[in-house]
C-alpha cells in the first residue's frame, strides 16, 4: 500500500455550496491559500513594474515616460515608486506569498488535519489582507499621490502631513491605515497558524516528525505575532501624531520651510527603534518559509535525508529568537548610544551560527544525493546560492564600523535584495513549481520551468552583484538623479548595466505567468505523488478534496524524509506508512482546546501590542525634558475595585456552570457584563474631568498616554464584554458551552490583569 | 505510478550548466575585487584606514567562505548528479554539526573583537581638547556649517527666529553676545591634521553627513545634538552627500568638505567673520 493515495470520497468543493462561499467567501483552507496566492502574483506584478519604472529613470532620467503625468518623472515621483515598491514587496509578496499562501494551503496538509484550527478566523485574515492591499494602491491616486518617506516612514518625514512633501498628505495617511490593516490580519493569521500546528496535528506527528516547511510555518507565526503586534502599536502612534496633534516621535522646535511646527519633546529614534523591532523580525518573517521549503525539496530530489534534521529544526527557532534580539544592526549610524551598536553588533553576527548550520547542512544533504534537476530543484539550489551570497554581505554590515561605510549606499539595497527578495522568490518559485501539481492537478512544463531558471538565476546575479560594488564607490540609494555629487556621475555605467539586465530578467518572468496560466489549463494531469514524496500531501489525491484525506485520516508513523532507507524495496517511505500499512481513521474533530490555545496566542499578540505601547512611555518620558506629571482622577480607583470585583464574580460564575447550576452561572455571568459596562462608565467619567481640567490628547504627552492606555484598554476590554454577552445569549455549535467560558474568563482575567499594571503605571508616573 | 525517470530529472545537463554559472559566479566576483576595479576612494584619516583594515579582514574571510561554499555547492550539484546509482543514506552526523558550529562561531568572535578598535576609535574617544568646534545644522536640502568664533561659544539658537531669506537660517539670537562672532557658512572648512569636533543637529527631518573619504556617516537627528569627530590628514576638496531619505530633494542635498593648510584656514575664518 506503500503511498497509495486516498480516494476522494467527497465531491469537489463548488458542487453543494455555490460558487460564492465555494471560491469567493470561502472557509476551506486550501482556497485561502490560492486568494493569498494570486493577490501576492498581482501584488508582485505590480512591485516589478515600479521597479522596471525606477531603473530606467535612473539611466535615463529625461526620457518621457508613459505612466507618469507630466512626462519627465520628478523626484517625488521616483520616491513614491521607492517607497510603493519596498511596501509592496515586503508586505504583500514577501509576507504573503510564502507564508500566508503556500503555508495556508499545505500546513494542515502536511500534518493531517483537515483545515485550520479557526476556518472562518482564516478567511476574515485573507479578505483583511486584500482591504489593506487596496488600500495601499488607493494612495497612488489621491491627491499628492504616493508617500516619499520610503518603506520605513521614518518620522518627522512621515509624521508632519504635506509641509515636509508630496505624498505625506493623504498619501502617508493611506499607507499607515494599510499596514495597520495588514498588521492585524497577519496577528489573526499567525495566531490561526500556531494552534493548528499545536492542536491540530494527526496521531503520531510528533514535534520531531514534522516536515521542516511545518516548523518553519510555525516559527515564522510566532514571528508574525510578536513582531505585527509592535509595529501596529507604532502605526498607531504616528497616525495620532499626524492627524491628532499628538509628539510620540516629534520633538519641540521643528521648522519646516520656514515654519515652526507646533510639537513637543518627541523622539523620532523612538519611532526607528519600534519599526526596527518589528522591521528585522520581518526579514526572517519573509526567509524562513523558503528555508523550510528549500529543506524539503533538496531532500526530496536528492533521494536523501534531510541531514541533520533536529538542527534544522533547532537552527529556525534559533534564528527566529535571535531575529528579536538584532533590531539595531538597522541603527548603527542613527545616533543610538554606540555601546548598544556594539551589542547588537555582537547579537547580529551570532545569527551568522544557525545560518551556516542550515547552509551546511543543505550542503551535506546534497552530498552523497542522487540529485534529479526537476525545475523545484533548480530553484531550491539557486536558494542557497543566493542566500550564502547575501548572507555573507551580511557580515560586513554586521560590524557598526565597516556599517559606517556601506551604510545606506547600494551595496546594503544588493545584500537585502539578494538574500531577502530574491532568496525568499527563489524559495517561492521552488514552492510553487513543487506544489503546482498538487494544487491543480496538472504539471507545469519541465523544459519551460527550466529555461525560467537559467535566465533568472544569471539575471539576478548580473542585477545585484554589481549593486554591491556601487556600494563601495558610495552610490547613495534612495537618489532620484546622479547629479548630486559630483563622483555618482562615474557610476552610471554600473547603473547602465544593471538597468538593461534587470529588463531581461523581468521579461523572462513572462515565461513563467505563461507557463503557469497554460500549465493551469492544458498541462499533463498529475498523480497524487509525482515526485515519489514521502510528506502527507502526497497521500491525497491531486487536488485534494475538501476535506484534504476524503475522510481517510492518517497517522504518522514516521519522520517526514526516509529516503532510501536501506533494505527498503521503494526509495521513499511515506510518513503514514506503518506497521500495517497506511492507517487511517475515519473522521478527525476539531479539538476543544484550540480555543483555548488560540486565546491564550491572541492574549500573548494583546500583550505584545502594550508592552510596545508601555516601553514608548518609559522612552518619551525617560528621554524627555517636558514631561509633566498628571494627576490620575480618583474615579479611576473606583473603576478598579469594579474591575477587580468583575473578576470575582466571572469565577464565581464559572464554578457554578461546573457545578451545573445553571441559574446561579447566568446571573453571576450577567453581574460580570454589568460590572464591565460600570468600569467604563468610570473611564468615561475620568476623561471627561481630564478634559475639563485642560487635558487634552495633544497636549502633554503624560495626558496623550494616559488617553492612548485607557482607550486602547477600553476598546478591549468592550470586546470582552460583547464576547460575555455572547457567550449568554447565543448557543455556539462547534464551541461547547464550557470551553466558550474557559476561553473569555481567560480574556477577562488577563484584562483586568492588564488594566491593573496600566493603572499602576500611570499613578507611577503621576 | 512514478513520473520522475532519468529521463527529465537526471541527465547530466543542467548539472553542468549549474556548475559552470557557479564558476563563472566565483570567478568574476574573485577577479572583481582581486583586480580592484571598484575600490572605495583612499581614506583621509587614521579613523578610515582602520576601517578599511576591518572591511579587508571581513572580505577575506566572507570571500573565502564565499568561495567554498558556492564551488563546495558546483561540486556536490556535479558529483552527485543521479547516474542510477542509489542515494548515500545518512542521517546527519553530530561531530560534523559541532564542528562547523564551533568553526562558523569563533571565526565571527574573531572578526568582532578585531572590528571592535574601528569602531570604538570612531565613537567612543572624546574630542582633543584643541579640537575644531563645527556646528552641522541640517534642513531640507542644505547643510549650514557654524564656528563659534573667536570666543569659543556657539550663540544661543531660536527656532522662532529662523528665516532663511533674511540670512537666518539656524535662528541666531542677536541679543546673545556670544552669538555675535559665530560664524555660519555652506561649506566645511578644516585645517588639515586638526581633530575636529562636529555636532549634528537638523531643522526638521532626519538627515545624514556621510563623507566617504572619512568612512564617516551619521544621522542628524531633530530634537538631538550628536558628536562626531574626525581628523582629516590630507587637503582637498571631499564631497559631503545626504544618505538619510528626507525629501524630494533628498538626491540634491549635499555640501563640501574642504581640507586646508593652517594659513587657508585662517584666511577663512577671516574672510567669513568679515562678511558676517
């Protein structure tokens, strides 16, 4: 029976639900991750196209061009490409393509389940996500078009509206709303991932049996939420600085075209130090998808284990710890103290440690293989290539005093580029020429994907290897012209090169939409394993059905790479693949406990976002010379006996639902609502005595935090209370009764735990 | 049931052609920077030439990584090409892990010890005594540079007072005495081999001073004063270039640095204190 694929037994999705909760609005995993899938290929279209735009403006900057309204591109208008395209492709290509994309439609697959843990929490991600996307794009349309101030919008640039340049007015605006939206959807994505990984795996899959796409799926959530959540607390601030008056980043004394600004006391470094926090993270957030789908290939078309599969595996979630620890590696020459650029000098080079571990042993996994070039391979190969290549332009930027040179001139946009944009693609093509049969049942042509390659992988290094010598003569990047300073003129026929040779790369990306649109249509039908694989997406049929395993569950029995195990007949061994054949059972429930494990991940994304929040207050206030203290009004001391009180009677309520008293657990559960209706009531009180006290949002930044806090706490703590009153008034099916009360008493609890520390910090600084 | 054969999956071509393109890789690059064909600009300072020693260690060290890996990569992906002959099953080996762990470790400490001196010469040394006192102010798109003049003191600065028409630009207090001999020019002028102490402010958005001759790059920051210092020990006329995106004219913004010889510095001062 050795990887018989299973039977669907259900009929394709589409047939019983109608096209529109079939494909449109639709729950199944597997659709999720094709929506994810063609808006990061829209989303990537439109990124080459900027960049095309850009590289021909640099080499021939009075050309007329057709896209650009008057003809010759300005200035700004060459800033709004850079700043749409390093948007786009982090955040809706890079961020997405691997991760949302490949990881939505295969994790669940690959460890045998039969859809995420939160399906319906799964597809509010996606359309998020496609709300953010539009967004983004709207900002090219406003007036003052796209914003200027690049894809890390470093305040003041970013922070001022339209005085400091086109495309801060509306245009900023668009894009901080964008990247909140998008922050949130990744939380709700990422918190999606981790509970399936951890609930909803199949008997036998253990932690170590998993593929090593799964792990790194799953470290790259983590990364997801802990890194999201900072960054969203960041748009928020700058978005009150722009349009609600507040001085987060903004410091006093600001002029701009001659007029003074009236801001006070913020600190712009503090704005790096959040984006960074989440910004570095987001590397590894794009990188690690395709070092576990590199793995996983390289072992499948080498005949091999993967070697050293436990480092593997422990070299991810090395080098995603260490991703949080690195943030000011970006900030060497910000003006942060120099002893901390020392640290974080010593923090970014030791990630050089996981990263040699996973590039010997893609090495020592080849060594010894049987290699068959399938175009996967090729990309996979080309994967580490790029990514020993990158990585080691690293290091130099590593060491604050080599950074000081290189810092902010082309040879850092070629080492970001080659080892985060194209690795992460090649990692992304290596996906989808692998998956592609699975997905659509059709295989995309062999000779076609092949020529892809050749021309990609020499394009790019003939794009970005002469960037980095750029570098080093001092190219400065972000520069519309080459007119500045006298010694850039020199450069330009690097310039020229790398021009012409990015316009044949992006034209053999043709060759792959073609490949891939044909392939959809009229390539070779596919088996359920073409590649004689042994993951658990090879066990279903091609496609799967809706169910993934057409309602024949499979349990593991071994680990995910037995490739030509000795004294095997075959020379792969399928994960199910067991004593007794492949084993399966009939149906698989959803576990309770992923509610439970799936609010203690939102509480953790909750946490993040104020602890963000929390170290901007001990920044501004500890930086700043024009804090002053504010008097916490007193019925807030009142609100927080009603708080803790709500708590008392939320476990008074829970113990009377295990004792079945069922009256005693609606009327203890109700009490708890109305409590939490008066604690806001108390807030409410206490802003409006702030507000007539003089306090305003915009004044003081002790008053901007303290209506930043107790919003911010408000507005979640109005969620606990809607889930309260749901949980009271709506039976919910697949949610049983008990765990829906384990899961907001757990919400409850840790609010009211929340508010408390906010409480006392806010007295603290009174 | 299987569709991969030896026949799309294992021929000898595309190992070949990966080979060759991962030569040609190597070859190029190490021709490149053996032949220096684009070097950085010869350094001006001690500060720079340790630098440039710590810059040439890490090129060492990556390009022979760099070199290993990608022809350790050609190698494997030729060797190991399917000829129909069974995969070589091994797990992993944990004595090949330890030891390329411990070998990827130490090399980078050494490297971070040894590029600890480039940057704590930079940074962390406090101005001479006698150092040359500059003022860097920056704003969309201009650097404005000020000496305190005779007295030794920077004037006190009013952001109110700012007006660039009226010959302004940094706000200058006419009331404060100190003020009255600073002098403020568009230009950085420094006598040769004399430490000189700058101190970055900006006007209004983040902005940069990068001199590449100096390997000197730093913010200047809004609502901060940050010191640099530097000696430069040879006259001529360097480019000061904006790397901080701070606007449209961001690609614009940029200034002079002048290395002088004592006397054309003290005719400088001279001839700005006099149109001031």
């Amino acid at each position: 029976m050795v990887g018989q694929p299973v039977r669907a037994t259900h009929a394709p999705a589409g047939s019983s639900k109608g096209f529109i909760r079939s494909y449109i609005f639709s729950t199944d995993h597997k659709v999720v991750g094709l929506q994810y899938f063609s808006l990061a290929l829209a989303a990537v279209t439109f990124g080459i196209i900027l960049s095309l735009l850009m590289r021909f403006h640099l080499v021939w900057p009075n050309a007329h061009l057709p896209f650009v309204g008057g003809g010759i591109m300005t200035p700004e208008q060459y800033l709004a490409l850079v700043t749409m395209h390093g948007t786009i492709m982090v955040f809706f290509v890079l961020s997405t393509a691997p991760q949302s994309a490949f990881g939505n439609y295969f994790l669940p697959i690959q460890i045998g389940a039969p859809d995420m843990a939160f399906p319906t929490l799964n597809m509010l991600s996606f359309w998020l996500t496609l709300a953010a996307f539009l967004c983004m794009i709207a900002a090219f349309v406003v007036p003052g078009g796209a914003p200027i101030s690049g894809w890390t919008a470093y305040p003041p640039l970013s922070g001022l509206g339209e005085v400091t340049g086109p495309g801060e007015g509306l245009g900023q605006t668009l894009w901080i709303v964008s990247i909140s939206i998008f922050c949130f959807a990744s939380l709700l994505g990422a918190l999606n991932f981790i509970a399936t990984t951890i609930d909803m795996r199949a008997p036998g899959m253990t932690l170590m049996r998993m593929p090593l796409t799964v792990w790194a799926w799953f470290v790259t959530s983590i990364l997801s939420l802990l890194a999201f959540s900072v960054l969203l607390a960041g748009g928020i601030l700058l978005l009150l600085d722009r349009s609600a008056g507040t001085s987060f980043f903004l410091p006093a004394g600001l002029v701009v075209n001659g007029d003074l600004q009236g801001h006070n006391g913020g600190s712009p470094l503090l704005w790096q130090h959040l984006f960074w926090f989440f910004g570095h993270p987001e590397v590894y957030i794009a990188i690690l998808p395709g070092m576990g789908v590199v793995s996983h290939i390289l072992a499948n078309f080498s005949r091999k284990p993967v070697f050293g599969y436990r480092a593997m595996a422990l070299a991810l979630c090395a080098i995603g710890f260490l991703g949080f620890l690195v943030w000011g590696h970006h900030m060497f020459v910000s003006g942060m103290n120099p002893y901390s650029g020392l640290a974080f000098s010593v923090l970014t080079m030791s990630i050089g440690v996981p990263s040699a571990i996973k590039t010997f042993n893609w090495l020592g996994t080849l060594w010894g293989g049987k290699i068959q070039f399938h175009s996967p391979m090729l990309f996979a190969i080309g994967f580490v290539s790029f990514f020993v290549t990158g990585g080691l332009s690293g290091i130099f930027l590593a060491q604050p005093a080599v950074d000081t040179m290189l810092h902010a001139t082309y040879y850092v946009v070629a080492h970001f580029h080659i080892v985060m944009g194209v690795a992460a693609v090649f990692g992304i093509f290596a996906a989808t020429y692998y998956w592609f049969p699975k997905m659509f049942g059709r295989r995309m042509d062999e000779r076609l994907g092949k020529l892809h390659f050749w021309l990609t992988f020499a394009g790019v290094y003939c794009v970005f290897m002469p960037m980095h010598f750029l570098g080093i003569e001092g190219g400065i990047r972000r520069y519309a012209d080459s007119t500045g300073a006298g010694y850039l003129a020199a450069l330009q026929p690097l310039h020229g090169f790398m021009t012409i040779t990015a316009f044949i790369t992006a034209a053999a990306q043709l060759i792959f939409f073609y490949n891939f649109f044909h392939s959809l249509k009229r390539g070779e039908r596919a088996t359920a394993n073409p590649w004689n694989a042994t993951t658990l997406e090879w066990i279903t049929s091609s496609p799967p059905p809706p169910d993934n395993f057409g309602g024949h569950f499979p349990s593991v029995h071994r680990g995910p790479y037995e490739y030509s195990v000795p004294g095997e007949k075959e020379d792969f061994l399928p994960q199910n693949l067991g004593p007794e054949g492949g084993g399966a059972t009939i149906s698989r429930e959803i576990p309770q406990r992923v509610y439970v494990t799936g609010m203690a991940l939102l509480l953790g994304g909750v946490l993040m976002f104020f602890m963000a929040l929390v170290s901007a207050y001990f920044v501004r206030k500890g930086f700043s010379s024009d804090w002053q203290p504010l008097a916490v009004p007193r019925v807030l001391w009142l609100g927080t006996l009603i708080l803790l009180a709500s708590s008392v009677t939320l476990a008074r309520s829970r113990h009377c639902l295990l004792a079945r008293q069922e009256e005693e657990f609606r009327h203890w559960w109700g009490a708890t609502a109305i409590l939490g209706v008066f604690f806001l009531a108390a807030e409410a009180i206490a802003w409006r005595q702030l507000a007539a006290g003089g306090v305003s949002l915009d004044g003081n930044p002790s008053g901007s935090f303290f209506y930043v806090f107790t919003a911010a706490h408000a507005l979640h703590l109005l969620g606990g209370i809607v889930a309260l009153l749901v949980v009271a008034l709506r039976p919910t099916t697949r949610l049983t009764r008990r765990t829906a009360t384990e899961v907001v008493s757990l919400y409850w609890h840790c609010m009211n735990a929340l508010w408390v520390f906010l409480f006392m910090l806010l007295l603290a600084g009174a | 049931m299987t569709q991969t054969g030896k026949s799309d999956g294992g021929s000898a071509g595309p190992a070949v052609l990966l080979t060759v393109l991962l030569v040609i890789l190597v070859a190029a690059t190490v021709y490149v920077f053996a032949a220096r064909l684009y070097p950085a600009p010869s350094p001006i300072s001690s500060a720079a030439v340790l630098i440039d020693r710590q810059y040439n260690r890490t090129l060492y060290v990556a390009g022979a990584v760099f070199v290993l890996a990608q022809l350790g990569l050609a190698f494997a992906i030729f060797r190991f090409r399917d000829r129909g002959r069974p995969a070589r099953f091994t797990r992993g080996s944990v004595a090949a892990e330890i030891t390329w762990t411990s070998l990827t470790f130490l090399t980078f400490l050494c490297l971070g010890i040894l590029g600890r001196k480039a940057w704590a010469e930079v940074r962390y040394a406090p101005p001479a005594p006698d150092a040359i006192q500059v003022e860097v102010t920056t704003t969309q798109f201009v650097y404005t540079f000020r000496y305190p003049g005779a007295d030794g003191k920077f004037g006190r600065l009013d952001p109110s007072l700012i007006n660039a028409p009226a010959g302004n630009p940094l706000g200058l207090d006419l009331n404060d005495r100190t003020g009255n001999d600073d002098i403020v020019a568009p230009d950085l002028t420094v006598p040769v081999s004399r430490p000189v102490a700058l101190l970055l402010r900006s006007q209004d958005v983040v902005h940069n001073f990068f001199v590449r001759e100096l390997r000197l790059q730093q913010d200047s920051v809004p609502g901060m004063m940050i010191p640099v210092n530097f000696t430069a020990n040879r006259t001529g006329r360097y480019e000061i270039v904006c790397t901080q995106l701070c606007g449209l004219g961001h690609s614009k913004m940029h200034s002079f640095l002048n290395v002088v010889s004592e006397v054309e510095y003290e005719a400088f001062l001279k001839k700005w204190s006099a149109s001031q």
